[in-house]
C-alpha cells in the first residue's frame, strides 16, 4: 500500500525514464549482484563446512578403533592413520565442489597424554573456488577443520568376591552367586576380542588368577566367559588378597603402562581375612580363648609345634557369628581362625577354611585354636600391605607377653586388619604412575548382616566422596546395589564408562 502510495505520487516524465533505467542497471551490477553471489557462495561454503567436520570426525573415530592395545608400534600407528584418512575420504571425496585438499590428506596425530589415553588430531584444509566473488577480486576461499577423539586402550582385571555368603542360603539375595556371574559376563561382552584385554581373579578364603588377562578372552579356549560359568561361591573373605593378584596381573603380564589400566572389585560384603607370614606363639601367656573364654590360655602343643621358632604363611580371619550391623559394634571376643590354608582355591571349588598340616600345633585339627598357637598379627600381610592405618586395631596391653603387638584373639581385629590390608593396598596401586591404575568398585548389600561400609568402598576406589579422596590421583567410582535387580546395571555402568572412547 505505502509502496504504491508512493508510485502514485512519483510522476516521472518521459525523459527521466531514461536514466531511472540507468540507475537500476548499475545498482544490479555493482550492489545486488554481489550481494545475491555472496549469498550463494557462502551457502556453498557452509555447506562444505560442514561435510568437511564430518569427515574430520570420522577419520579422528576411525583411527582411535584402529589403535591396538598399548603402546602401539609405528607401523601399527602408520596402519591406523592411513584407516583414518580412508575414512576421511570417504566422507569427503575428491572434488567436493570442485575444492581441492591442501597437501592432498589431512594431517592426523597421534600423541600420548598423562591419563593413559591416545589422542587423535586431525585436521585440515581446503580450498573452494568461488562462482560469484571473483566481481569483487576473491577468487576462492580457504576453510579448515579439526578433529578429535581418545582411543582408552582398556586393560581389565575383574576381582570378584565368591564367598559364603554369595551363596543360595541363608541370605535375602538368594540368586546373588550366578546373578553375579550373569553381570560378569554381560560386562566382558562389552569388550572386543583382540583389541581389549581381560583376565579375572575371584576371591574368598584365599584368592585365585583364574583366568590370565589376554587379548583373546572371547575366542579362547576357555573363553573368559565360560571360566565364569564354572564358578562356585563359598568360604571367608580375602579383598586384599583378590586385589593384589589383580594389580600384580596389570603390572606383570600385561605390563602396558601406555594403557587404560582398570580393576573392577565386586563384593558383597567386608573385608575379615589376612593373608600372612604369622608368628608362632612359642610361649604361654593369657589371652582370650577359644569362643570368648577369657581365662588366661597355655596353648596345647606350643612346645612341639614344629616351626615354633619361626612363622607360618597362612590366613587369619574374623570367625565370629555376624551379628553386629556395623564394624565398630563387632563382637571383640568371639572366634578368629588361624593358621589356615594359603594355597589359592580354584574357580570351581567351595572349599574355604582347613588347616595347615603343621604337626604339633593346635590348629591343624581345628581352626578355631589358630588363635593358641598365633603370637601376634603382624603389621603387614604377606605383600608389604600395612594391616594398621585406617581402622584402629586391639593391642596387647601392658604387662602382657607380647605387649603392643597386634592381637590375634579378638575377631573385630582381625577383621580391622583386612580393612586395613586393602585399603592401603589400593593406596598403593593409586599412587603408581607408572601403571595409573583405575579401581572401580561394586558393592551388594542384603547378604551380610553388616552392611556394605560405604566409605571403605569409595577410598578403594578414590571416588570423590571418600574419607581421602585425592584429586591428584587416577579417579575411580564406586556403585552400590541394594539388591541383585540392581547389580546388572552396575556391571554395565562401570563397562560404559571405560568404553568412552571420545570426550
């Protein structure tokens, strides 16, 4: 309306149409030309921009997948950057537009960083003839990309709990033992044959490498999974023990320090068994006795307890009925069991607690008089791991024959012990930058009467809302699920976060 308004009230004479037509021919040459050129070029511009980080991407994944596990050799980097730059070229062919590849291929790096990660970066550049712009002198235009994406190179040692309580009876989780094994194997399909390496390590009495890490865990014989299916639960509960055989695998079978390395802990209970070089009591003195008896106790065979002298490599445990529902409300007088067999106990049994033949010493006829024969609980377990620190323990007290030393009659100690064992264990795998290792760990609660301890869980883990949560050391997390319905989900949880392969 206003635009006719105006026409209407233009009168343009016969001679001034003449150079009205004039003015519109220069304003189409030298102002609407260019701009609907511009327009048009840098639609194709954009266009080519955008197909052009897609192929960026591409080619930054593809290399990742091709990366092998560890410190790859240059001929295998080499073969992994030639995958990428097919890749790129498939997204991005010759000629796109009629655009031309400074140098002919991206440039793709791959470089180590401090997180036992890959980095791959691809970039690049090309340039675009342009259709309408050479009016205004620019005759093309020069664009470029970046891309890039981390290759985890995933070494896995899965350490599992299969004690006692994992079984059918009597807890609230009766299917816990294969609902557990389901998880696990749910967990290693994840993975792929021949780039990822896995191995397992199982723990109850004592602990076991039931499986030795390998790139080949799906297309062995064994696989990996069907080693799982054959496990049985029963006995106590070693988690330093478990942990140190997963650590020692990374460090000295797959000894890859350029690698993601990883330790997956599930348990479903606490700790309450150390593995160690024990001291013989060779002299009478008093002490709790067997089941809480506390008279003062002569052991029976002291004298002729063959390596009365010297020590005995074996187990003690916490032997008390569970009915305390924290640590700290723990019986201090019932049963420990000592000296009991150190030998690793295969996948495929239950058996847990039996003596070591030692002649002469109460324990090998039973269990429960380990405490007899045992002088003291040594300040570390058989592999350097300090059994003080994060739990205070009981001590002889003055006046007794082996004053300040750790007691091995009181059941609350010896589980102290075990919780100490572990947790300084996993300090010392988190402090070793030489292997970075990540520890995530997995807790069910409902089979033990005391509950899973949170905080223990999450400092073996160093997962940020641990007592001692060290930001300056490889972070790990810990999961709890409540019942086995949730325990399926925590196994893939911990599997999605290793398998991220780009941030």
């Amino acid at each position: 309306m206003f635009c006719a308004d105006i026409a209407g009230m233009v009168q343009t004479k016969p001679r001034e149409r003449g150079a009205t037509l004039l003015m519109v021919t220069f304003i189409s040459t030298f102002l609407l030309i260019p701009i609907i050129g511009t327009c048009i070029d840098g639609a194709i511009v954009y266009w080519v921009k955008a197909r052009l980080s897609a192929a960026v991407d591409a080619a930054a994944l593809s290399t990742g997948r091709a990366l092998s596990v560890g410190q790859s050799s240059s001929a295998q980097i080499t073969n992994a950057i030639a995958i990428g730059q097919s890749y790129f070229t498939a997204n991005f062919p010759p000629g796109v537009m009629k655009s031309t590849v400074v140098g002919g291929a991206p440039t793709i790096n791959v470089v180590s960083n401090g997180l036992h990660q890959r980095v791959i970066n691809v970039t690049v550049s090309v340039v675009i003839p342009l259709y309408f712009m050479p009016i205004l002198g620019f005759k093309n235009q020069t664009i470029s990309a970046t891309g890039q994406a981390t290759r985890r190179d995933a070494n896995i040692m899965m350490v599992l709990d299969r004690s006692q309580s994992m079984n059918p009876t009597p807890p609230k989780n009766s299917n816990a033992c294969a609902v557990m094994v389901a998880s696990a194997q749910n967990f290693v399909n994840q993975f792929v044959d021949g780039r990822d390496q896995l191995g397992l390590v199982t723990f109850q009495t004592g602990a076991n490498v039931d499986y030795a890490p390998t790139l080949y865990f799906k297309s062995s014989a064994p696989s990996l999974s069907s080693t799982l299916s054959s496990l049985i639960c029963g006995g106590d509960t070693s988690t330093a023990e478990g942990l140190y055989l997963g650590y020692n695998q990374i460090k000295t079978v797959i000894n890859q320090p350029g690698a993601l390395n990883i330790i997956l802990l599930f348990t479903d209970g606490q700790p309450n068994t150390v593995l160690a070089n024990l001291p013989v009591k060779g002299i009478s003195d008093s002490r709790y006795g067997v089941g809480g008896n506390t008279s003062a106790v002569v052991p029976t065979g002291a004298t002729s307890c063959q390596q009365k002298t010297g020590t005995i490599r074996g187990a003690i445990a916490d032997g008390s009925t569970e009915t305390a529902t924290s640590v700290t409300d723990l019986n201090q007088t019932g049963d420990t069991y000592a000296v009991i067999n150190s030998y690793a106990v295969p996948i495929t049994t239950s058996v847990g607690l039996f003596p070591t033949n030692s002649s002469g010493c109460s324990f090998t006829n039973n269990i429960s008089y380990g405490r007899q024969d045992i002088a003291y609980i040594p300040t570390q377990d058989v592999y350097g791991s300090s059994t003080v620190g994060y739990l205070a323990l009981d001590y002889f007290p003055s006046g007794y024959k082996y004053a300040g030393q750790i007691r091995p009659d009181m059941p609350r100690t010896a589980r102290w012990a075990a919780f100490n064992a572990a947790d300084s264990l996993a300090y010392t795998i988190r402090t070793d930058s030489t292997y970075g290792t990540i520890i995530y760990t997995i807790g069910l609660s409902g089979n033990e009467t005391m509950a899973i301890d949170q905080d223990f869980m999450e400092r073996m883990a160093n997962d940020p809302r641990a007592s001692n949560y060290d930001s300056t050391r490889p972070q790990g997390e810990f999961i709890l699920a409540s019942d086995t319905s949730q325990l399926a989900q925590a196994f893939q949880q911990v599997a999605s976060q290793i398998l991220r392969l780009s941030k």
